[in-house]
C-alpha cells in the first residue's frame, strides 16, 4: 500500500543516477598502489652505513621523485610516500652535473681537483630546496670515500 510503483518514471530515473555515481567512484580508484618509498630509502640506509665505497639501485615505480638530504618523496598517479633516510645527510645529485658523473661511476679524482671540491659540491647540493623530478629509470646510490671525504650521492 505504501510501496513506490515499479513503473514510475521517477524510480528509474533515481536508480539510474546512482547507477552512474556509483560508476564514477569506482572508476575513479586508482588501479595501483602508491609507490614504495620506505623500499626505496633502506636501499639509500644500506648504501649509506656500509663500511666501503659502495654502489646501489632500486627500481622505481614512481612517476616522480623528490631527493632531501635526510628524507625521499616519491609520487605516481595513486599517491605520494615519504620516508626518511636513517643515515643522513645523503647527497641529491641532481644539481651538478659532475656530481650526476660520479654517481654514474666516474671516478672523483675524473671530475674533481680534490677531495675538498666534491666534499664542497656536496655541500653545496644539500644546501638546495628539494624539488619534485621526474622519474627516467632506477634510484641509484653510491658512497664515495676520497682522501677524508665521505659522500653518499643519491638520484
């Protein structure tokens, strides 16, 4: 007695609507999950606390990619993770380009005049605001020991 008729026009104009709002939430989940940035960060933990020169890489499944002297953001289209580094300060290469080289794997004596130079280029790189990057392959760490200058270098 008090139902709605099955064969009004509003009831099937209702059920539609939220047949497409229901629709639309579901199409707007993301399909992955956000990236792994704690993953990330132990591999640059790892490189950072060994004992001897070291060279590292860790795939990413991020769009971007934003390197600070103690901690790493990574973002794609589900998200964006932080995690913090545990041995710092690490060195974003980003900035100069003969840091880029060493990191690559060039020796530092091939790009710089003395331990003091890559020791200041380093300094001088963790002094730079942080910006979010693109992604253009795996993270890649290496720690450079040259003559009393240990470095951690980060990209």
């Amino acid at each position: 007695m008090f139902d709605v008729p099955v064969d009004a026009w509003y009831t099937w104009l209702g059920l539609s609507l939220a047949s497409v709002a229901l629709f639309g939430v579901g199409a707007s989940l993301p399909t992955a999950p956000p990236p792994a940035a704690a993953d990330a960060a132990d591999t640059v933990d790892r490189a950072a606390s060994a004992s001897a020169p070291v060279t590292a890489e860790h795939p990413l499944d991020a769009r971007t990619v934003r390197i600070a002297p103690n901690r790493l953001g990574l973002r794609n289209d589900a998200g964006t993770t932080h995690a913090t580094f545990a041995f710092g300060p690490v060195t974003p290469a980003a900035r100069a380009a003969a840091l880029t080289d060493v990191l690559r794997g060039a020796p530092p004596s091939s790009r710089f005049d003395s331990p003091e130079a890559l020791c200041d280029a380093a300094a001088s790189a963790r002094d730079h605001a942080a910006r979010w990057r693109p992604v253009d392959g795996p993270l890649l760490v290496r720690r450079v020991v040259w003559e009393g200058c240990d470095v951690t270098l980060v990209g």
